[in-house]
C-alpha cells in the first residue's frame, strides 16, 4: 500500500544534508511541492483520494500520523523522521492527524494541483476501488 523511502544524510562536522532528486529518489517527476505547518492538534487533514496523483510524505519538523486506506485494510504510519519519505500511489484513501504544533510536513507530488483529480466522498473511493463505476 505504500513505500517507504530512505533519504542518504550527508553529514559533516556542519552538521547534515538530504538532497532529493526528482526521478531518482522520488519514483516520479515532481512536479508541486506543498508543506503543512501550524495545524491544530485536533485538526484531521486530507480525507480524500487522488485518481491519478502520486505523493511523497515527509514529515521535516515535529510528527503526524498518516492513515492510509486501498478500501481493503488501513495502516496508520507515525512520522517523526525526516530521512524517511512516504511514497503512496494513487486511489488510496489518506487522513492525516495528530499534529505536534512544531510539524513540518512536505508533500511532493507528481502532478499540478487539480481538484477534479480528488474523490472527497469515502463511498464514491469505496464504490470505485470496488471495481464500481467511476462517474464521479
Ligand atoms: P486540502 O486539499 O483541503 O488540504 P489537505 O488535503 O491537506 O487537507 O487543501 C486546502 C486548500 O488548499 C484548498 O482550498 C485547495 C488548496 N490547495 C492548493 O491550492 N494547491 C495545493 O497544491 C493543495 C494541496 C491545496
């Protein structure tokens, strides 16, 4: 249902360093990058599926937990790990919660924003996983 994927810290005596390359770590060619930050800790995110889109979560400050559902079973990942990218395809269902207030969470994706790409409606993602229709 998801990949995890491991960034190369390149430290030094300065300190470290992530470089992420489009294509080559990253499994697509990124093409938008958007972080959340400042969330209330009882605030619940996401909530829907992507038809086409491809992501990759990483969570640079503080934690979350991401939900991920393919309509069959749900894992919950904890995020606290900035070496660590979370690579989920697309028609998987996401929530993401328990914010820390100092959470940073970047999200690449392989596509320009689209709001006709999402499916906002948990039936409609089941109905459509389920090998339903897709007249959404
Ligand atoms: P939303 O999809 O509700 O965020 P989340 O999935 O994290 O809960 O997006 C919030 C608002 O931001 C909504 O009005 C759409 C807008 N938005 C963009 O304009 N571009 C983007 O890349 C994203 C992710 C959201």
């Amino acid at each position: 249902m998801y990949k995890t994927i491991c960034f190369k810290e390149i430290g030094d005596s300065r300190g470290a360093l992530i470089a992420i390359e489009s294509g080559k770590s990253i499994p697509f060619e990124i093409k938008r990058i958007y972080y959340i930050f400042n969330t209330r800790s009882d605030v619940v995110r996401g909530k829907h599926a992507h038809k086409k889109l491809e992501q990759v979560f990483i969570c640079l400050s503080g934690s979350c937990t991401l939900l991920i559902d393919d309509g069959e079973k749900r894992e919950e990942i904890f995020l606290n790990d900035k070496t660590r990218g979370i690579y989920i395809q697309s028609m998987i269902w996401r929530e993401i919660y328990d914010f820390s207030s100092d959470c940073v969470l970047v999200v690449l994706a392989s596509q320009h924003y689209d709001e006709d790409d999402y499916i906002r409606d948990y039936a409609t993602f089941l109905k459509i996983v389920k090998g339903g229709n897709d007249n959404e």
